[in-house]
C-alpha cells in the first residue's frame, strides 16, 4: 500500500473498523514507514485526547438550549414591537402637522373668496363697497350693519380727499 490510501485509512484503523487483511496491511506498512507511524502516533494521541475531554452525557441540554432560543425570540420581538411604537409616536404628530397645514392652506384658499378681485376694485368709489365686496366674494353675503356702514363712509371719504378732514366722533 502507499503512503496516501494508509493516510486515507488510518482512522478506521484506529477505530478497528477494517477487515483483517487491510489491518494487517497497514500494520506493515506502519512497521516499514517512519513518517506513516509518526503520522499514526500523533493522530492517536490526538484521538485519545479528544476521547479524554468528551463531554458527558446532559439529559436537559435540549430544553435548556430550547428556552433559550425562545426568550432571544422574545426579546426580539418586544424590541420590534418597540420600534413599531416608536415609529407611531414619531408618525403620529407629523400626521397632524400635516393635516393641520393643510387645513391652514385650505382655510386661506377660501378666505381669498371665490370672484374675481379685479371686480371688487372697480366697485371701491361708491360708499357700498364693502357690501359689493362681500356679495362678489363671500357666500352668504356678509351684510352690514347700519353702523359699520357709517364708519365706512367716513374713512373711505378720508380716503378719497385727505385735505377733508371728518372728525364726527371726536
């Protein structure tokens, strides 16, 4: 036999799990080749060393290992549960701000009023302008009080001749 298949075979060899006569092969072959023998010693000893530090037998290794994996499991999941709750504290007040500033932009769009502004300036000379105002732009109208109309007149008379002066409240 050469070097190679007794290499191939010296486990079994140790083991005792060759037929007879590739035992015994081998055994000449180890009697004949030092660097075989050397090879074999070092193997065994190895073996015998592994042998030595085997670990016993432990009948509750599996369900250790079993708990284990499962409380890993759970922290697991008690972290992504906490992530999910992050992500909702976080996700929640931005939802508002947005609805909120849309609601602000939506609010401003139907304050502008629904007309045209270009009408509303034409209409500023007569003293109902503000009525005008309000018919062409709101929807319900926005009627004005008598008195509302009447300030209105004096500062839109102030307005339009600055050299008047109207002080009737004073």
């Amino acid at each position: 036999m050469k070097c190679k298949e007794i290499h191939t075979r010296l486990i079994d060899y140790m083991d005792g799990e060759l037929s007879r006569d590739e035992q015994e092969r081998v055994q000449k072959h180890l009697q004949g080749c030092p660097d075989c023998r050397e090879m074999y010693q070092e193997m065994a000893a190895s073996w015998n060393q592994a042998r030595e530090d085997r670990i016993s037998y432990q009948p509750f290794y599996y369900t250790r290992l079993q708990a284990k994996m499962e409380r890993q499991a759970e922290r697991y999941s008690q972290h992504a549960l906490r992530r999910a709750r992050t992500f909702r504290m976080l996700l929640q007040p931005a939802l508002f701000f947005v609805v909120l500033g849309l609601g602000i932009f939506i609010g401003i769009q139907l304050g502008k009023g629904l007309g045209n502004t270009s009408t509303v300036a034409a209409q500023t000379q007569s003293p109902d302008y503000i009525e005008a105002y309000a018919e062409d732009q709101y929807w319900n109208g926005l009627k004005l009080e008598p008195i509302e109309q009447e300030y209105f007149a004096v500062d839109s008379a102030a307005v339009s001749d600055p050299s008047q002066k109207t002080n009737r409240y004073e």
